[in-house]
C-alpha cells in the first residue's frame, strides 16, 4: 500500500491506496476501490475517475490507460483524447510523444490530440527548451527537431541528446563527449561513460572507476570510485570501497564512507541505508531512522516523499529515482 511522509519522516497521508505518483504542481493520482482520484498535499480528493490507471497531470493532461490503449483526461476529468494509442509519454512544453499503429513510427501531438507535423521516428524523447531528440530512420543516429520537425542539431549520436546547464552527452563510435545547444563538440568524445552535468560537474568513467569533470572537459575529480552521483547542494554520494560517503567539490569527504547505499539531495534530503534500515539525511547531517517499514521510497517532490509499506524483510537498493528494494525471499 501506498502514501506519503513529510520532511520530517512523518506518516502525513496514510498508506491506504493501491498505487500512487509524486506530488506535481500540488496534485498526485492515487488509486483505490478501483477508481483513481486527485489529492492535494493534505489528502484532500480534488477529483475522481472510475479510469482506474491514471497518471499526473502535466500541461492540463493526465494519461491514463484502459484497454490497452493509452489517451488523456483534462482537468476536470473529461476524456478530451480519446484511447486510441499503442503508447504514450506525459505532456512536455505542450506536446507529447506518442505511438499510433497508423502512424507507422512514434510522432508528437498538442493537447488537443492533432499531430504536429507528418514526421515519424524509430525513437523520441521529450521536448524540452523547444527541442527534442529523435533517433533519424536511415542514419539510425540522434539529432534535435523543434516543433515544426525541422532539424536544430543533425543527427550524429549514437545515444540520445539531453541538455542540462548547456551541454548534452554524445556518443559517436562508442566514446562520449558532449556538445553545445549550437550542436558544437566541446569536449572531444573519449570517455566509457559520461553523464549529465549537475552543479557543474558530471560524471564520467575511465578503466572501470568513476569521477568527475567541469565543463572544459578537465578531470577535477580523480577517477578512483567504485561508484558514484550526480551532484546536488554541493554533494556527490560516491562508493569506495563496498561503503558510500558525500564528497564536495574540492573532492573532500563531508561524510566519510560508512553506508550500505546513499542517494543524491533532492529537496535538502538524501536516503541512506545503515545498519539495516533506511534513514533520511539532511543537508545539515541530521539524520532520522525510518526503521525498515518501508519497501519502497521515492525521492521528495514538493515536500513529501512517497512511500509503499513493505511486506517482507528487505534490503535497499537505491536508484536515481528511488530507493528500490529486493527481497531476501
């Protein structure tokens, strides 16, 4: 069963519903009795649906799913795009990325439910800034398009592009780099791994350990962890050894290693899994045990995190999104 805590660790909307999302722009979609409501941060029902898979609202739009089909409520709960597609992704900048068997490949949409434009690809992800990355049908590459199809950034990845703080991973011939928002490589494709930049930095690997780059491409933290995370609030959770600790940018330890598993800050929160239970850390080092009642935690949105109450003995295996947990059996 599913339902929220506070910044504090408090049980703030019980754990009764069947599933649930993150809280998005003060509303979540939770289900029970085989109907999905909208609740409001205080559990307050603002709406409900006899649609029993619905997700978050995003752009006036919720998905939802019923017979295999995917369409979209507005805000009010009326169905304004009907179930008629294979698949289909949450509103972004007004437009969604969907797959319509007729269509013959994945297009984008408006909130109204009209294509775009005529245009289809092998793969898309989300706009975002007014672009969005698609996979070209006969380079089998990763470009950018705007709104009208066109293209931005020609396709000569072999990943998906993704821009955070200007630049975006590339991969060409099994090396990543990265480029501007121009499409220009500014940092020479040459690492196993690379990732997103946060607070400045980025992770990237070499010989099977991780560190962390600026944004000239320079290696400012050595390469020398057995894991590692992206930055936020001016820590990083890295793992050397079989322990994880918080380090910060001039590559000091904050918090020495000594967990099972650590999580980045989200909202001034980090979860870390010590000797057997999960414990949320604040950015100010206080810590507060949540004992092992929990089988699953997603990471705070809006103030509350939400939580599924755990069934069996557990252990926890934390994720960019969540803290997810296998089972001893």
């Amino acid at each position: 069963m599913h339902g929220y805590i506070d910044l504090k660790g408090n049980q703030v909307i019980p754990p009764i519903y069947d599933y649930a999302t993150s809280f998005r722009n003060g509303i979540a979609a939770v289900g029970l009795d085989n109907k999905t409501r909208f609740i409001s941060c205080s559990g307050e029902t603002v709406l409900e649906t006899n649609i029993l898979y619905v997700g978050n609202f995003s752009d006036g739009r919720a998905l939802f799913q019923t017979n295999g089909k995917f369409g979209y409520l507005d805000m009010q709960g009326n169905v304004v795009i009907p179930p008629r597609f294979d698949y289909a992704y949450d509103f972004s900048e007004g437009y969604a990325t969907v797959t319509e068997s007729s269509a013959g490949g994945i297009a984008f949409i408006d909130v109204n439910g009209n294509f775009i434009h005529d245009k289809v690809y092998d793969n898309a992800m989300h706009f975002r800034d007014g672009i969005v990355s698609v996979k070209h049908h006969a380079s089998g590459k990763y470009g950018c398009i705007n709104a009208t199809g066109e293209y931005v950034i020609d396709p000569i990845s072999d990943r998906y592009i993704c821009f955070s703080e200007g630049l975006s991973p590339i991969e060409i011939n099994g090396k990543i780099g990265y480029i501007n928002r121009q499409g220009e490589i500014v940092i020479t494709p040459r690492f196993a791994y690379a990732g997103d930049f946060h607070n400045g930095f980025a992770i990237i690997m070499k010989r099977n350990k991780f560190g962390y780059i600026n944004k000239e491409g320079e290696i400012i933290i050595d390469t020398i962890f057995n894991d590692a995370e992206d930055f936020s609030d001016q820590l990083a959770p890295v793992k050397l050894g079989k322990t994880w600790g918080y380090l910060n940018p001039k590559s000091e330890f904050e918090i020495e290693p000594k967990y099972t598993n650590a999580s980045c800050f989200i909202e001034g929160i980090a979860f870390v899994y010590e000797k057997k239970n999960i414990k949320m850390l604040k950015r100010n080092m206080e810590l507060i045990d949540l004992g092992d009642q929990y089988q699953r935690l997603e990471y705070f949105s809006e103030g509350l995190s939400l939580v599924t109450v755990r069934e069996k003995r557990n252990k926890y295996a934390i994720t960019k999104h969540s803290i997810e947990v296998t089972f001893r059996g």
